[in-house]
C-alpha cells in the first residue's frame, strides 16, 4: 500500500474502498481486494456522492489491490466518474494496479466518454513501475493531459492544477 489509511480524520468505509478528505480537499480512496461486482460498485459510487455531497472533487485513489471489473460495472464507473471528479490521479504500487486502472480508461467506449476528465495522473516509486505506467499511458488514445510521477506531492500537484 502506497497511500496509509489515516488515523486523525473520518475515514469512510465502502465496499471496494476506504475513502476520506485530505489536507488538500482530495477525495483519497484505497482500493479494496474484493471482486468489483456491479452492486458493490453502484453501492460505493452512492456512498462517494453522499460523502461529496454531490459536489465535483480532485481524486487520489490507490489501485495497488484493486481487482478486475466485468463490463457493466466498467460503464457504470464511466458514466459516474465524471459526475464525481474534475479529475483523479491513480496511483498503485504494482505493475497490475496500473494495468488495471489504465485499462479502464483505454478500453471502456462510453457515451460519456473518459475524455472528459481533465487528466489522469499515475505514481510509483519505482522505476519499473513508472515505466509500465508510461507504456499504458501511452496506448491510451485518450485525449486529455497524462503524466506519470515518482514523486505523490508532484503528481497532487498536478492534477489540482488542471481545469
């Protein structure tokens, strides 16, 4: 795990995820490792609007045990993201969550398409891992600005500066 579940703020828990507000107003989610079934997902989107308060936030969610989604789910997650976020930065501790997270992003055709989100940003601390996430970043034929970062504050940074 790269992001530590924090012990001095509410932390609210779903069933993919751990999620609290940072320092920085972001919305933080640690993904959980548990099958992402359409339920649990709408269940959690609906517990990350009532947590918002239906407002748009900057996100930082860590994919490091994040599992794979079906299809639905997938479309489901497209279509709420961006009524959810200006924009995310995922981050993972290992080549899969990067796969997965980039995956979401470069395969899913959806009629609110991931475009519209202002950026995607993508940390490790390893080189190897920067170098996978540069790979996927490059495959994506998404149309927005994408980075990757070794360093988190750089890649917050980052993304709370695009509009």
């Amino acid at each position: 795990m790269i992001i530590p579940i924090p012990t001095d703020r509410p932390t609210f828990d779903s069933p993919t995820s751990v999620s609290w507000i940072d320092d920085h107003g972001f919305l933080v989610s640690v993904t959980k490792p548990i099958p992402r079934t359409f339920e649990l997902t709408v269940e959690s989107m609906d517990k990350i609007k009532n947590l918002v308060q239906s407002k748009k936030v900057y996100g930082l969610v860590e994919t490091t045990k994040m599992s794979s989604n079906d299809k639905k789910t997938r479309d489901y997650m497209s279509q709420k993201l961006p009524l959810i976020y200006h924009a995310m930065a995922v981050v993972a501790a290992n080549p899969v969550g990067v796969i997965l997270a980039k995956m979401f992003i470069a395969i899913n055709k959806q009629p609110i398409p991931t475009q519209l989100f202002s950026g995607i940003a993508i940390y490790s601390p390893s080189p190897f891992y920067r170098f996978i996430g540069s790979i996927a970043l490059a495959l994506s034929d998404s149309k927005f600005p994408k980075k990757t970062f070794s360093n988190l504050e750089d890649a917050k940074k980052w993304i709370k500066n695009l509009k």
